[in-house]
C-alpha cells in the first residue's frame, strides 16, 4: 500500500465507520443509559442470591435431620444390641448353672451305683470266701 491510499477519504471513512460501531456495540452491550435493564438486573440476581441462600438453608436443615434421625436409630440398635447381650448372658448364666446341676446328679448317681455294685461284690466276695 502507498502512503496515498491510506490518506484516501473513502478508506479513512471506512475505518472511522468501523470503529464508532464497535464503540456503539460496546455502549449497547454494557447497557448504559437504561436504568430499567440494570434494575431489573439487579433484582434477578439478588432474587437468585435468596433462592440460592433459601435452598442452601433448606439442605442444611434436612441434613441436621437425616443426622437426628441416624443418630436416633444408632441409639435404639445400641439398646437393643445391649439387651441382647444381657439376655444372652442370662441364659449362658442358667444353662451354666443347669449343667452344673446335671453333672453333680451324675456324680451322685455314679457313686450310688458304684457303692450297689462295691456292696454286691462283697457280696459275692463273702460268699467265696476258703
């Protein structure tokens, strides 16, 4: 290009034309000199901030609830877990306490038979005696 057609009118209207569209572009894009759009801007977003703030409130209330609950349950298993465990040491305490009772009959028993059986054998013994 020569220095001629860079100092043409047509082009130096061309880049000036260019220019205030994009200026114009940036004024409409940015919104300026409506007051009604900005404002109704700013009510959309602080409406979506208390939206957000409500929900955010919301989940952490169902979660200190889903907490109470689980906790709550944890407690009854804890409970019920406990009563198991002692009626479990009840009963080993009174099947414990039942063998017991089984062997000493069985001991008693055994030396009954043992002393019938000593005393027929003296029997016999005596019987056979030189």
């Amino acid at each position: 290009m020569s220095d001629r057609d860079l100092k043409s009118p047509t082009r130096y209207l061309r880049v000036t034309g260019a220019v205030l569209l994009v200026g114009l572009a940036g004024v409409a894009w940015a919104g300026c000199g409506d007051d009604n759009n900005e404002s109704e801007a700013r009510q959309s977003i602080e409406r979506g901030v208390e939206e957000a703030k409500q929900g955010a409130e919301k989940g952490a209330e169902q979660a200190q609830r889903g907490i109470e609950k689980g906790t709550e349950e944890a407690r009854q298993g804890i409970e019920e877990a406990r009563k198991g465990v002692e009626e479990g040491a009840s009963s080993a305490q009174k099947g414990a306490e039942e063998g017991r009772q089984n062997v000493e009959g069985g001991v008693e028993k055994a030396k009954k038979e043992v002393e019938n059986e000593v005393n027929e054998a003296r029997g016999y013994g005596e019987g056979y005696a030189p």
